[in-house]
C-alpha cells in the first residue's frame, strides 16, 4: 500500500511528514525486526536530519535493530565529521551504539555478494538490443543481516537512468562494478539528452530487473524536493513511491526554457567537491544549449576531476560516445563508468576518422582545475577570477543563461 502526500504548490510541514511515515510504518510487521535504511550521501538534497530523527522516534522502542547503509555508489566513504553533518548533530541512537551508520565499500569483494545474473538475452530483450552483455548483480552483504530494507532518498532527473530514487539507491547505490558498470554504460549509449528527465528507461528497466533478485523485502520512502523545500514523501513499495516522486519531480525539477542560449554559466552547488558530482550543471543545462554553443562550469570551489576515478579519467580524457565506439580496441579495458562519465560530461557529438571529434557544445571548466590539466582531458579552461556571474544575470533575450545552484533542476527548450 502506497502512503504518501504530494503537491507543485506546496511544501510538506515537518508535521506531514510524522504523519506519512507514522501511517506507512505503522502497517507493517516491523516488531522485532532488524531494519536497514539506505541513504544517500552529501551529493543529494534531502531533510536526512529529519527523517533520521522521526525513524527514531517512530521506531527505535519497536524494531530490533534500526542501521544505515550510505548509498555511495562509487563516491568516496564519508569520514564521522561528514557523516555527523548528514545525518544532524547529536543525530538519536548513535551515542548509545543502537543505531550504527555504515559506508557502502563497493570495491571491496569482502563486502559484497552475487544475488544475481541477467543474462544475455535477458539484458538484449530489456535494452532493446542495445546491449547484449551477460551482467553479475552484486550487493553490499550487509543486507542479509536484516529483515527489511528501506530506501530514503529523494528523487531528480538523472542523466544515466532519466530520474533518480528508488532502486538507485540499490543499483549503484550499494553495487558491485558490474552493474555499476552496465547501467552507466547504457545510459551513454543513449545519451543523456535522450535519457535525462525520461521516467521509463533502458536503464530503469534493468535497475528494476537486478532489485527482483534482492532477497530482503524492500520498502521506499521517495522524497522530492525544489532546492530545499520538501514538496513530497511517498512510502511504500519501491515501485509505487518512486514512480508517484517521478511524477512530482517531473512537474517540480524540470524548467522548460522558451528558447535555447548561445552560453550558459552554470553555478554548481558546493556540496559537490569533485567533476564527477558537479558536472550535473552541465547535464541539467545541456539541452538548452544551441548547437555549437557554450556552458562553462563555474566553480572556483572545485580543484579535482574525481577523488575516486581522477587518475583513469586523465588517461581517457573527455570525449564524445562515438569516439569510444569507433576506437573501441583501444578503450575495451577501462572501466565501462569512466567511458559513461566521460561521454556525459562532453556532451553529444560524433566521431570520424578522417575528421576527428566534434562535440554539439563546447564543456569550459572555471574552476580551481589547472589549465593544463583541462587541455589534457580534453575540456576548455577559462580562469574563474575573469568571471564574474552578476554580469550573466538578465540576459536571456541575449541568448545568455546564468543558472545558480545547478545540478538539481533540469532545463529543456
């Protein structure tokens, strides 16, 4: 049974979200039960604070064990300080050992365990073709030692799988590389432009397929915010609430612009420390951009292309999906994420051999990124110190679009 509460127009008090969950939870069997709760890290907008408080009030004299697994995927582990800033300070059931906050280690064999394989004619029916390749479906183990899972988390137009959320947060949430791997290269066999903001994916559809080899019950509870405000909580069945907060998203994330823009500054959001997060102000922005145009990345707070993948991604570079196709003898080994990464931070384009790349759009990084390691990786470089962004402000008649806080709401023309 799905319960939850919704609106474009209106924001969910703290109150109303007592409610729902008081109301979800109190329909299931959890007496006794050991339950883990999967969260995503710092790169998502979420009232984690809150919701960690009511679980507790709500829980903590019922269940017998109520855990968090962070949802990193590939994203570096939080150490206490960032962890205590996640979840709230002082945040109940930690101080007295009930309630234990765990990192998803998704490169560590030890953590993980095989629950599945989509086959591949299994993975060919689900892509359309696309894709024909046998994939292991790993998961972090530590979900055996529970009764029931539940997913928190909010849910935004996402690049790889058209809409954050729900089982996401299991596939790559807490994943093994191979399908890590397989869902993020799928996502750039598409595209981006084509993916993005999209509620029924290739993508979706074989994160949906891996969570019915998932052994535990999992339970969701979809959060969708604009900025910080909370306009909906769904809970119930991962299915039900994600695609009740991919509706909500869809009318509350995605700003349809009355024409396109020759440049776009787009400011992203200090939570993300790295290229790799913050590289979503240039995926929310991307199809709004005019052939041939611009989008710098603004960013003075950045200094580092990935603090997971830095090193394979400055021997890749950044280039456009059909470069990779068309010289795949020479990329066949690296690590299918870095070749989807790659490809959604350049954008959409072709490959020739006679001619060479050409990108749609030019990527321009104004960061703390040096420039001669932009050149490397095959991104423009403009000094953030020449920048300033109140002059991009009021142009769009101009064919100038300045987005601040990007990386959450996604622009289409």
């Amino acid at each position: 049974m799905l319960i939850g509460q919704g609106s474009p127009g209106q924001t969910l008090t703290d109150e109303a979200v007592h409610r729902i969950l008081d109301e979800a939870l109190a329909a299931l069997p959890l007496t006794g039960e050991r339950l883990l709760v999967i969260i995503p890290d710092a790169t998502r907008t979420a009232p984690i604070p809150l919701v960690f408080r009511l679980l507790h009030t709500l829980l903590s004299g019922r269940v017998a064990r109520l855990d968090y697994l962070i949802a990193l995927g590939t994203h570096p582990p939080m150490d206490e300080a960032a962890i205590e800033k996640l979840v709230g300070k002082d945040a109940p059931g930690r101080a007295d050992g009930r309630t234990t906050i765990f990192n998803h280690a998704w490169d560590d064999p030890a953590a993980l365990s095989t629950i599945g394989v989509i086959d591949e004619g299994e993975m060919a029916r689900l892509t359309g073709g696309l894709l024909a390749a046998a994939t292991e479906v790993r998961i972090n183990r530590r979900i055996f030692a529970y009764d029931r899972i539940l997913i928190c988390g909010p849910v935004f137009p996402h690049e790889v799988v058209g809409f954050s959320g729900g089982a996401k947060y299991l596939f790559p949430g807490i994943a093994g590389r191979e399908i890590i791997d397989t869902t993020h290269w799928l996502g750039a066999l598409s595209t981006s432009m084509s993916t993005i903001g999209v509620k029924d994916t290739i993508v979706r559809r074989v994160i949906h397929r891996a969570a019915e080899f998932v052994p535990v019950p999992v339970l969701c509870a979809a959060l969708v915010l604009r900025g910080a405000d909370l306009h909906g909580l769904y809970v119930g069945p991962h299915l039900e609430a994600w695609s009740a907060a991919a509706d909500l998203s869809n009318a509350l994330n995605i700003v349809h612009a009355k024409r396109r823009y020759e440049r776009v500054l787009s400011l992203p959001s200090t939570k993300y420390a790295d290229l790799w997060t913050a590289a979503k102000a240039m995926y929310k922005t991307e199809p709004v951009i005019e052939d041939g145009g611009e989008v710098i990345i603004y960013a003075p707070h950045l200094a580092e292309v990935s603090f997971t993948h830095g090193a394979l991604i400055d021997r890749v570079g950044y280039h456009v999906r059909d470069y990779f196709l068309a010289q795949w003898d020479h990329f066949r080994e690296v690590p299918l994420s870095i070749l989807a990464h790659s490809t959604h931070v350049k954008g959409a384009g072709s490959y020739d051999a006679a001619l060479g790349e050409r990108p749609r759009i030019q990527v321009t990084l104004a960061t703390g990124i040096l420039e001669e390691r932009c050149r490397r990786i095959n991104l423009g470089f403009a000094d953030p110190r020449t920048i300033d962004p109140a002059a991009w402000e009021g142009r769009e008649d101009e064919g100038i679009l300045l987005v601040r806080n990007a990386g959450e709401v996604l622009y289409r023309s």
